[in-house]
C-alpha cells in the first residue's frame, strides 16, 4: 500500500498506515518520541524509550518499551482523528514541524491553524501526565520563533494544568516551580503576537479575549500594556481550630431543643398487588416501600420543646 499521507504532514515518513480488507477504515500508526527539525526543514521523531527516558532504544527492547500513538482517518474528511489528550498533543506538534505558508489540501487549512485548533482542545481541569506534559514542552519548542500565538497557547494551557495540580497531590505549584518563562522568551513571543495583529491576520491564528487577557493582560490590542498573567503561589491553610468534637456537642444542643412526631398511621398503598411475574413482584415491593417512606417523611412533625427559651 501506499505508505504516505496525501495533502498533510509533508516532509515526515516515519508512520505506519494500516487499511481494512474493506478499503473503509484507515488508520495510522506514528511513533513516540521527540519531534525535531532537521537542517533543510527535514523532520524527524528521535523515538523515545519510556520506561526509561532514554533516546534510541536497543533493538531488542524496542517493541516492549516503545510508545505509540495510532489515529484514524476521518472517512469522509480525510482528516486525522485523536482520541485522547497526549495523542493530540503529539498530533499538533507533528502539525507545526510541518507546516507552511499554504493550506493543506486534505485539512482545508495550514498546519499551523491546525496545531492551534488541537492545543486549544487539551485544555483539562487536571495535572497533565508526563507524556502530556512531555508532548506539550516539545510542542512549546517547535513553535518558538515559528508562531507566536501557538507558543502563548501552549504557555497558558500549561498554567492552567498547574493550577490544578494541587488536587492530585503535585507540588509543583507549592514549591515556586511554576513556569515562569515570561523574562526570556515569553516576553519575545508577546511582541511577536503583538505585532503581527498589527497587519491583516487570518481569525484562526489570533487568540481569543480570554486567551488574550489571561496571555497579555488586555482584551483588546488598543487597550493593551505591558502586563502578563499573575502568578499566585499557593498559600498554606492550618487546621480548623474548631474540633470535629466540638461541632458534634453544638449539633446534639441543638437537635435537644426540637421534638420530632411521627404519623402514627400510614396511608394504604394506591396499588393493587396483580401477584403476576417476579420481575412484578420485585416492582411492586420496591414501589410500596417508597410510598411508605413518602408517607412517613410527609407526616414528620417538628416543634420546638415547651421549656426551651430562645435568646
């Protein structure tokens, strides 16, 4: 078969496409690793060993320890279709190494357009994994210099998986380590957005206003200063000084003070028993007993004691 993309990601071979005997489904098979370009815009994955960190694998560990992403192909599109948030990651990243000044046929758009479409779709309200966040770093590094907007993307969807990586325990927000890149190349890719919105620019590669505001600081380029996205530390909280022990004595003082009456009689079950399969024997009981419990909760009475004096 044919082992090449037609219309998207030109420039990169080291992919595997599989057809059903039907000739309906599609899919392709890329290898982990980190994305590089090459001298002469070439693109190459160094393949990644991921149980131990280590570039070029022995051969022999290869299939045991190698990682790899497989995406389908849209039957209809033609597109490639990404199913979890590393496989995109990895996805867009492959996009941009890729990409140029023309549309790709098979996308409708550039690879760079592309790329942006994908990042914005892994935004998550949890810590990144380290794949993920692997995928992203190599991601942040292709797009530096090639696309600004790309860059502050990657930068803000980071932030934000950071932010939440105190509800799985990570320290990485505790101990200063959050990125803070803002001095070195942050700040050069801020004046490169800024000064491409200068010029005519295509809607799929500017941020959004929140983007925007959280990336630069303003909604809108007129209004725009030199700012950047605060960056909070967490703040250590200590223990209530109120014991569970004392909660417990308030709620029993103030349970003490109400009296609870209950119906003493409940009202006959609207329902005949038809006494017909088992399946109606069990729907019937478990129907008479939420009557029941209808009946006992609507008749609770609570009233305040006779001797209780309020203050």
């Amino acid at each position: 078969s044919n082992q090449h993309l037609s219309g998207q990601l030109q420039g990169i071979h080291q992919y595997l496409i599989l057809d059903s005997e039907d000739g309906v489904k599609t899919k392709i098979i890329v290898p982990f690793g980190r994305v590089t370009i090459e001298p002469r815009k070439r693109v190459e994955i160094a393949m990644l060993n991921t149980a131990e960190g280590k570039l070029k694998p022995s051969e022999e560990d290869a299939e045991e320890r190698m990682q790899f992403f497989t995406y389908s192909v849209h039957p209809r599109f033609e597109t490639l279709v990404a199913t979890s948030v590393a496989a995109r990651l990895f996805l867009a990243t492959l996009y941009m190494a890729t990409a140029s000044l023309s549309p790709d046929k098979s996308i409708g758009m550039t690879g760079e357009a592309k790329a942006i479409d994908l990042t914005r779709q892994c935004v998550t309200n949890r810590a990144m994994s380290d794949v993920e966040q692997f995928c992203l770093s190599n991601l942040k590094e292709i797009s530096k210099h090639r696309s600004p907007t790309l860059y502050l993307l990657c930068h803000d969807t980071e932030q934000s998986s950071i932010d939440y990586s105190f509800l799985q325990g990570d320290n990485r927000g505790r101990n200063g380590k959050k990125i803070d890149d803002s001095t070195l190349w942050l700040a050069d890719e801020r004046t490169a957005y800024i000064n491409k919105l200068r010029k005519p620019l295509n809607p799929r590669l500017c941020l959004t206003d929140e983007e925007c505001r959280r990336s630069l600081g303003q909604h809108s380029l007129r209004r725009w200063k030199r700012s950047k996205r605060k960056i909070r530390k967490f703040i250590d909280i200590h223990c209530c000084p109120v014991t569970r022990k004392k909660l417990n004595d308030v709620y029993k003082t103030m349970s003490d003070l109400w009296s609870v009456h209950e119906q003493t009689s409940l009202k006959p079950f609207p329902l005949p028993d038809l006494n017909t399969t088992e399946i109606g024997q069990s729907l019937y009981s478990e129907l008479q007993k939420s009557w029941n419990l209808h009946c006992t909760i609507g008749g609770l009475k609570t009233e305040m004691k006779s001797n209780t004096i309020a203050v």
